[in-house]
C-alpha cells in the first residue's frame, strides 16, 4: 500500500502552465515542470480530468473517455507524461468520473435519437407530468430544476450537476460494464489508480421521479449515498480496481459516521476517502455560500478529530485543505488581517502530521490566496455564476453578490499557477484562460526557491520529514490520541508508535495563549516560528505558534 508512504500534488492543468501559449495549461506544460515536483517531493500526481470535453464544467463533463482534450493535448502526450514520471519516481492517478456524462457523449447522442434507442435506459428517462412539467419538483447541484426536456423524444433526462452533465443509470448492466472496461483500458496505459469524482451520487432513490407538494427538494436528499449503493461499489472495486495495486480515493460526500469504514481501507472501496466536515464548515444543508454557518476552532477540531479517531485503526484518511472545488485554506481559515508565512505554515503542518496521506493542491506550497474579480463577467465556474444569480434574486447588490464568490468561489482555486514575477506570472506568454491573482509579484515560486525561509522549503522540509527514517514511522504510522479537546485556542494531538511520542500543538488565535507541556519537551521537531525559547522558558504559545516535539 504504496499510497499510505506518499504525498501526493494535484494538478489543475488548464490553469498549471501553458507551454504552447494558446492561454490554457495543458499536458505539455505538466511535463516541463516535473523536475520541479520531484524536487518538491511529491511521489504521485493526481490529474484533474483532461479527457474529450465541451467544457461546460472544465472538464468533469466527459464527451469521450478514451481521448484527450485538444486544448491539453494528445493520448500521446499523456502517455509520455506517464512514461517521463515514471522515470523520476513519480506515479499519475486521474480523475473518474462516472456518475455522468457530457450530453455530448456518443453514449448520450444515441441514447436521445429515439425512445426506441439501443441506450436510450443508459440514461435516466421520465414522461412529464400531466401539466407537462418536469417529473418532480428536484434541485439541482448548480441550481435549477434537476429535469432537462428533449424536445425530440418529449420526455425529460436526469442530471445532479449541469443540464449538460446527465446523469447515467447504473441499473443498466450494460453502463457498468462499459465503464469497467474503461477503467482497465487507463490502467494497462500505465496510470496508477483514480481520484473517484462524485460516486456517492451514482444511486438515485426511486423519489426521483415523485413529485412533492413541498417545496424544491435538493438532489442529495434523492441521490446522496442512497440505500443499494454498496452493491455497485462492491461491482466496482472487483471488476475495476483489482488490477494490481490500484490507488483509489473517494469523493465521497454524504458519507459519515461508521459508514466512512465501508468506503476506505482493505476491506473498504476505495483505498482513501475525501471526507468534507473540515472544509464546509461554513456550509447549511442546501449549500447556499450567501448564508455560511458561523464556526470556530471548536468545529473545525471536532470536525477533524472525528475523522481521525474514526479511521485510525480500520481505513486511511486523504488529508487536505485545498483542492479545485475550494476556495484557498489561508482564506478559508483565517480573517485577512491574520494571513501571514506564520499562519500559512501552520495549515502545512496541521495537514502534515495527522494520520493519512496528505494531499497538496497546486500553488498551496507557495500560499496562493483567493482572488477578488469586480465583475461576474470575469468568473468561468459554472457554479459560481449560478450562486452569484442566486445572491441576485435573494436581493443582494451586485458588489455584495460578488463578496460572497471572493470567499467562496471555485475559481479561486483555478487561477493560474503563479511561476514567477513575469507577465502573467510565467504560467502563459498570452492572456489566460481566466485572470491571474495580481499578488503574483510577490507569491510565485521562483522567489520563493531562493528564499530558504519561503513556505515552498518549508513544505519541502515536512515532506522530507515524513520521509526520514527517524520520524517515518511515528507520522506515517503513529496511533493519532487527540488532546485539549475543550481548548478555547489550541489544537492538539499525540502521536504514538512503539513508545515513542510526537506532540501536535497548535494555537489558533491572534493572541500569545499559556501552554503546560504534561510531558516535557525532549526534543522540538518543527515548528512555525524559528526560535521556541517563549515555550521552553515560559510555557506560552505566541500568537499562531505551531509546535511539533517529541515528549520526555
């Protein structure tokens, strides 16, 4: 279980570097920076999707799963991608997605032509109701009715996410083998395993098709982890991920509680598993961003404590804190006037010494930020355009529609990948795809690898850390025992592997705070701050001081 020892780097590649200055990352551009993820030291890439797509959802609405993108590239480029990893240690697993197509997939082409169509039950299908309106009263993902009329066949189709994203019926034998042969065609290309997208959603309760005199029902309450999905994830992982060693991890919302040990370790699904209480804090049920919950260091602790202890003897967490659906962790966590390299490396060692395998997301090494676009017209996620409507018919200004996507946007994590203090940050000799973040003159790496103080060596250094034999196994291994639980400031946990103990400890608040060691300090690990002497001489944390030492 090679994953469980790693640290794996997301990649974006619309927005990681553009090497044919077309204004769009692409596969070419992954390959000339691989030296530098080696250097990171990264051991496995996750890709988001470059597969054939009409790009109505950057990617995640596929039209041909056996093709690539021409703005990325080539099957060919992908293949040497794999093959120039490979040589430098570095393994690739992509993106999965299988609980929907484009509407521009010949398996979706074929399957509207004709109610009598061979695939027309490759989709799910439904009359209207007797006023010819859509099946029921479903909400979708991205707002708007989960219904979409053909207007040749006079029925309407399905969809969780985009009216351009329908959903496939896995009640159909035929779908599901076609996607297992699928999955085995990438892995004999060479790829390691598949980030899972949105497969808690491939099971649609029956009350799909039901109208309700209530208002709207919102798709998770009919299509979330739903009753009957083991069956097909069971099918999945036999006929799909016993190839060899095949890393699988699940983005799995709506699973909880005991459920999370069904979805990940030996005898679970997939092999990790994304869980979502530590990042959607601020979310209520119907995920609206214009009415986010309040939350403090009390949430965000249980929310990751819970996890930890759930999984920490049966399964293995995916740590992260960012990835393409988030906004940036430094914004997401802490207040503006608190962003600073003490805070940012901070979040890089709460994400580094709990138990599981951490995930980096591009330019999170570097501590890119949230961008704040002054106009609509300047976002490209079709979900942020749809909350920013929302924000509009609830009756908010246009300025304050916009505040709302500065904290929470997609987008804010698709900006380019800031490279340097050149024109558009190095990532394009031409205009991008979308605007970059004006601080990149002065957060982009190439300032930051002359500088041994950047957060990008300090990054490199926990990785390095993870990795050496002294501590290896106490990180990577280490029964996770929370401490402090109903600390008003501090976050903290005990490592323990073959009696030896590493101490988390953390203060979450803009203010110097007391800190009683019950143990001891026998030896300070690492910390945030590049001095210790206020713990050791006075047992008092300094504002955001994050410690890691082993106990006497």
């Amino acid at each position: 279980m090679y994953w469980k020892n790693s640290v794996v780097y997301q990649i974006y590649p619309r927005s990681f570097l553009d090497s044919n200055s077309d204004g769009i990352g692409d596969i070419q551009g992954i390959i000339s920076k691989l030296d530098y993820l080696e250097n990171l030291g990264v051991d496995i890439l996750w890709i988001c999707p470059v597969y054939d797509s009409p790009m109505d959802d950057n990617g995640y609405d596929i039209s041909d799963y056996y093709n690539i993108a021409k703005e990325f590239g080539t099957l060919e480029d992908m293949k040497k991608l794999i093959y120039e990893a490979g040589k430098r240690g570095l393994k690739i697993i992509m993106d999965l997605v299988i609980n929907h197509t484009s509407d521009e997939h010949s398996w979706f082409l074929e399957s509207k032509s004709s109610l009598l169509s061979s695939k027309r039950e490759w989709y799910i299908w439904a009359d209207p109701d007797k006023n010819g309106d859509p099946p029921s009263n479903i909400k979708s993902i991205f707002g708007g009715s989960s219904w979409e009329f053909d207007e040749k066949t006079k029925q309407y189709y399905f969809h969780v996410f985009s009216k351009k994203q329908p959903c496939l019926n896995w009640n159909n034998r035929e779908v599901r083998t076609q996607l297992y042969k699928m999955i085995n065609w990438w892995l004999d290309l060479g790829i390691s395993g598949f980030r899972v997208d949105a497969i808690t959603y491939i099971k649609k309760s029956d009350r799909i098709f039901n109208p309700s005199n209530t208002n709207d029902i919102h798709c998770n309450d009919v299509c979330l982890n739903q009753n009957g999905i083991d069956k097909w994830l069971n099918e999945l992982k036999l006929f799909g991920f016993e190839n060899g060693e095949v890393m699988t991890v699940a983005e799995a919302p709506g699973v909880q509680g005991d459920n999370l040990l069904k979805y990940t370790g030996s005898s679970g699904f997939f092999s990790m598993i994304f869980t979502f209480d530590h990042v959607d804090l601020d979310l209520k049920d119907g995920g609206l961003w214009n009415d986010p919950k309040n939350w403090g260091i009390k949430e965000l602790r249980k929310a990751l404590f819970s996890t930890q202890k759930l999984l920490d003897n049966s399964g293995w967490p995916a740590l992260y804190f960012e990835n393409h659906d988030q906004p940036r962790s430094i914004n997401k966590y802490f207040p503006e006037k608190s962003i600073s390299i003490y805070t940012k490396k901070l979040l890089a060692m709460l994400l580094f010494f709990q138990k599981g395998t951490p995930f980096i997301y591009q330019g999170q090494e570097i501590g890119m930020t949230n961008v704040k676009y002054d106009s609509i017209e300047k976002y490209k996620d079709i979900a942020s355009v749809n909350q920013y409507n929302e924000c509009i018919l609830s009756g908010f200004t246009k300025n304050d529609a916009l505040k709302v996507l500065w904290n929470r946007s997609r987008d804010n994590s698709r900006t380019p990948m800031q490279w340097s203090r050149e024109i558009n940050a190095g990532f394009s000799k031409i205009k991008p795809w979308i605007e970059i973040n004006e601080n990149y003159t002065y957060i982009n790496v190439e300032d930051q690898l002359i500088n041994s103080k950047s957060l990008l060596h300090f990054y490199r250094s926990l990785i390095k850390l993870r990795k050496s034999s002294e501590y290896r196994d106490l990180i990577i291994y280490g029964k996770f025992i929370p401490l402090l639980q109903n600390s008003q400031n501090l976050i903290s946990f005990k490592r323990e592997y073959k009696n030896k103990y590493l101490i988390f400890i953390c203060n979450f608040s803009d203010k110097e705070v007391p800190y009683n060691p019950d143990c001891g300090i026998d030896k300070v690990v690492v910390s945030n701050y590049e001095t210790w002497d206020i713990l050791l001489q006075f047992n008092r944390l300094r504002a955001y001081e994050t410690v890691v030492y082993i106990a006497k």
